[in-house]
C-alpha cells in the first residue's frame, strides 16, 4: 500500500557552478590569465576551484588578498568580471564548462519522468545564459532565477519560491541541489528537500555535515539512485 505520507516530486532545482556544471576550467584560466599579466604567479587550479561557488568576490581575494572593504577591491573584481565574461562567450574555448559526470544522465532520467528541473544561481544572467546556450541546456531548462530577478539572492529562499511559482509546484514536492552551505541554507527555507552535492566546490576544512542538508550526494548518479530507490516520491521527514 502507497504511503499517504509521501509525495511525487513535483520539480527538481539545481545551483550551477559546482552542482549542475564544473565550470571551474574557465575560473582557473581567467584568474591565472589576469595574474600573469600583473606578474604574479599562477595558484593552483585545485585551490581556485575549491573557492569558485564563492563567485568573483573569492577571485579576487584569494587572488590579490584583498577584502572587499579595500579600495581596489571592487575595480579588481570587475576586471575579473570582464575577463570572464571574454572568456566564456568563446564558445570553441579549450576550457569550456561541461556537466559533471552522470549529470546528462540524471536529466535525462528526469525529464523521462516529465519532471521539470531548472536553475537557481547566484551567478549573473549575462554570464549564466551564454554557458546553458553553449552546452544547448536553454531549451531543457524549465526555469532559471538569477539575481537579476529577485531583490535577495541566496540564502534568503526567494528565488527558489520565484521558482516554484514559475513551475506552479509546492516548495514541499520541491528538490534543491547545492555544493555550498548557502544552497543549503536557502532550500530549508523555502521549506524544500535538500541535497548537499559533495562532489562540488567545497572548500578545504569545511564539513558539509554541518549544512544539515537533508541527504548528502557523491555525484549526480547517486541522487539518480536515491530517485529510484524512492520511486521518485519525497519521504516524510
């Protein structure tokens, strides 16, 4: 007998640097490119991209060690910015963004499901279209929030409700995935189930276990098994 507890997912929300996407390539390129041409060594591209879910901001200080109440803080961070957006609008560059592994088959699966997924991003829309355009996500995508479109970005949960009313669904039947504790944060707000995407951008020394995300995920093939194992219905927590 079906538990009258439990609910059909209604939608699946996903952030996107560091959970749908490894954009970290392009993170790795562009602060590199910019410290060369100041003369400056390259930094690792493990230790870039265990900062890159934290957006330009964390480029720039870990790049150049200066705190956003520093005068140079924000001309800096807009050049990054710039770059960026130079460097990604190259669709045939050697360090295009890509979804991480399983990722295409997780969709897949959901869309199979006539399920709708979509985005809730931090990240700018003049930066974020450009990248789903490339990898021709635009079209799969049922929803993207961006900034742009709410008055506070995460982890108030206001954009993941402007999501869910574009999808006319309940936050309650409602999936979000993060790799940051903000993600977290935002999805337990909005009153969603959340995920931590431990395979993401995850600072060293931080413990996702401390997010007290609902379930934790190595790799987008492992929430497709939670899915199954689920029969794609949501627990009563």
């Amino acid at each position: 007998m079906e538990d009258s507890r439990r609910r059909p997912v209604q939608a699946i929300l996903f952030d996107l640097d560091g959970t749908l996407l490894d954009t970290s390539d392009d993170f790795v390129h562009t602060l590199n490119r910019l410290l060369a041409d100041d003369d400056r060594p390259p930094l690792p591209a493990q230790l870039i991209r265990s900062q890159v879910s934290n957006g330009s901001a964390a480029m720039v200080t870990l790049g150049y060690g200066l705190q956003p109440s520093d005068d140079d803080f924000e001309p800096q961070r807009q050049r990054f910015l710039k770059a960026y957006q130079q460097h990604t609008s190259q669709a045939d560059r050697d360090t295009s963004a890509h979804l991480f592994d399983g990722m295409d088959e997780l969709l897949a699966a959901i869309e199979t499901s006539d399920i709708p997924w979509g985005i809730v991003t931090n990240k700018p829309r003049h930066l974020t279209v450009p990248i789903l355009e490339q990898l021709k996500l635009s079209q799969r995508c049922a929803v993207l929030v961006c900034p742009e479109d709410v008055a506070n970005r995460k982890p108030d949960p206001e954009s993941l409700w402007l999501a869910t009313e574009t999808l006319d669904c309940s936050p309650e039947a409602c999936l979000y995935v993060g790799d940051h504790e903000r993600d977290i944060q935002a999805g337990q707000a909005a009153g969603m189930f959340t995920f931590a995407a431990l395979y993401g951008f995850i600072p060293a020394g931080e413990d996702p276990d401390d997010w007290r995300a609902d379930y934790n995920v190595d790799s987008p093939q492992h929430l497709l098994e939670w899915l199954d194992d689920w029969d794609w219905q949501l627990p009563d927590n």
